[in-house]
C-alpha cells in the first residue's frame, strides 16, 4: 500500500476548500448530475465522480449492450469459497474492471447480509 499522507489535503485545506463552495454549490454535490455520476465543481478542483452498480462486476454508466462487462460469481458464492486470496482477487478484478470503464466508486457488493432490501445477490450471504 501507498503512503499517500504526503500527498493528502489536511482538514484545515479541505475546510478551507468547503469554506469557499455557496450554499448552492454545496447542496448540488449532494446531489446526481445523473443516474450514475455527481456533479463536477471546478472552483475547488473536484472533477465528476463516476458510481457504479454492480454486485457481481462493474456496470459502468451506459445501457449500451455494445459495450461489455465481466460477470463474476455472486459474493454469495465467493463467501462460499472461505479463501480470502479469491476474495482479494475479486476486488482487484472489480477493481481493474472500474478503472477500465472510468468508475470511481463500485456500489456492491454489499458488505452485509441484505436479507430484506432486495441486494441478496450483491451480499455474502447469512450463511456461506
């Protein structure tokens, strides 16, 4: 792992950062530039972050079925596994498959047995 603290804006830089955004401005990072981005703000460097869904890989932004995404076995099945060198592989495919589309942040898989919220398919399970 990288030691990034040389390179990390201290609290007072971020402060200062926030201090400088309106109310407005505030209140649109808050918010989605669309189904899967939020918005840019370049007054304080911020550029557009990406999210992504995808419990089972990477969805990217487009609909499009031209373009293609690896599906990787459901969590369910990698906590089956019990082998935490499969389930560092996993993230790192997600995580190259993300960089690869221009995601910033993956929302699945869950990190929580979802038993009610309709997300079983992105959970590891209640009982792998």
């Amino acid at each position: 792992m990288t030691d990034r603290t040389a390179t990390e804006p201290t609290t007072a830089a971020l402060r200062g950062l926030v201090g400088k955004l309106t109310l407005e401005q505030k209140a649109r990072l808050l918010t989605g530039a669309d189904n899967w981005a939020l918005h840019a703000e370049p007054a304080v460097g911020l550029r557009r972050i990406v999210l992504s869904d995808g419990p089972s890989g990477v969805r990217g932004e487009s609909w499009d079925g031209r373009f293609t995404a690896l599906n990787l076995p459901s969590a369910t099945a990698l906590a089956a596994s019990w082998d935490p060198r499969i389930a560092y592989r996993y993230g790192a495919i997600i995580a190259c498959e993300a960089r690869r589309m221009g995601v910033d942040v993956v929302l699945g898989p869950t990190t929580r047995p979802a038993t009610s919220t309709g997300r079983r398919a992105g959970s590891p399970g209640t009982r792998p």
